[in-house]
C-alpha cells in the first residue's frame, strides 16, 4: 500500500513537470519564426492590392477577427480569442513572411490554415490589408 502510494505521488510530480514545462514553452512569446522571416511579400502595397485583401477579410475573418479587425467579431472554434490585428503586438511574428506563415499554416484550433481555401496571393493580399488597418511605422 505504501509502495502504490508513492507510486502514485511519483505519478503527479511527473505530471506536474510535464505541464510546467508545457506551460513555460507556451509563454516564451512572441514566437519567431525564422523561416517565414525570409519569405519576401511579392504583393506591391497599392490600394487595389489592400482592398482586394480587404473584401478577403470580410469575408473570411471578420467574423472572429471583428469588422475592423479589433478582434471583436465574437466567434471562436475552440474558445480561444482572436488576435487584435490592429495592435503592434505579434505572437507570431511581425514581419509580412511571418503573418503569412501564420495565414497559411494555422496557430492554433482557432485560427485555422488557410492555405486550401486562399492561394498565396490572397494571403499576400490579407497582409497587405492587416498592415493597412495595423499601427504607422
Ligand atoms: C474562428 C475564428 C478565426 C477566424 C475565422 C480567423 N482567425 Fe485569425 N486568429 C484567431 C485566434 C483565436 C487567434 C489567436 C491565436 C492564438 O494566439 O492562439 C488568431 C490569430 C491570428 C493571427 C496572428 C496574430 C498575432 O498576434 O501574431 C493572424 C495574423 C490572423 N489570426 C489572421 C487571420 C486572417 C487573415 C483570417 C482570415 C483569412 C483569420 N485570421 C481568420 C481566430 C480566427
């Protein structure tokens, strides 16, 4: 009985360990993403580029992301809260590469791949117009 016991302590602080460790990998943000960093934006930075992004945003993200991208569109898959895209703050990564990579791959259950629904030049498009709604450099 003693033995099963501290079997079962031994279990926990495994468990503990696991989770801690987890969670410190969870808060080391933003997490870089050197890869995407590279990706150059071939999309020009015109009007007719933003509001091509911008028709895409409508109708693909506002519904989470809100109307003006404040992040208050209300719907969330999986609970989470979708990311004010008109702050300066990145969890992703805050070059045009990284928001891509973030587009086209997914962060989390929430925030979804996007690259069978979006060829990459709507995803460059999407760029374009989160920066255009985003914070002057
Ligand atoms: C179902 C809700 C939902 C939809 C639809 C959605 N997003 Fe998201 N998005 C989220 C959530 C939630 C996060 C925060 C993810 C996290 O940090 O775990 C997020 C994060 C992001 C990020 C990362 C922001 C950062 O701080 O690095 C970008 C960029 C983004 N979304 C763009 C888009 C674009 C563009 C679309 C439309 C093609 C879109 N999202 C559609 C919920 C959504």
């Amino acid at each position: 009985m003693y033995l099963r016991n501290n079997r079962y302590v031994a279990l926990i602080v495994c468990i503990f360990l696991v989770s801690a460790g987890w969670l410190a990998i969870q808060a080391q943000e933003p997490r870089r993403n050197p890869e995407a960093q590279k990706l150059k934006n071939p999309e020009a930075t015109n009007g007719e580029s933003i509001e091509a992004g911008k028709k895409l945003y409508q109708r693909y993200c506002a519904s989470c992301h809100g109307p003006t991208g404040k992040g208050d569109g209300g719907m969330a898959l999986a609970g989470g809260t979708p990311a004010d895209l008109t702050d300066d703050t990145w969890d992703y990564g805050s070059t045009d590469g990284e928001i891509f990579v973030a587009i086209r791959d997914g962060v989390s259950s929430d925030m979804l791949a996007y690259k069978d629904k979006l060829n990459e030049k709507q995803i460059w498009q999407l760029v374009n117009f989160i920066r255009s709604i985003g914070p002057k450099k």
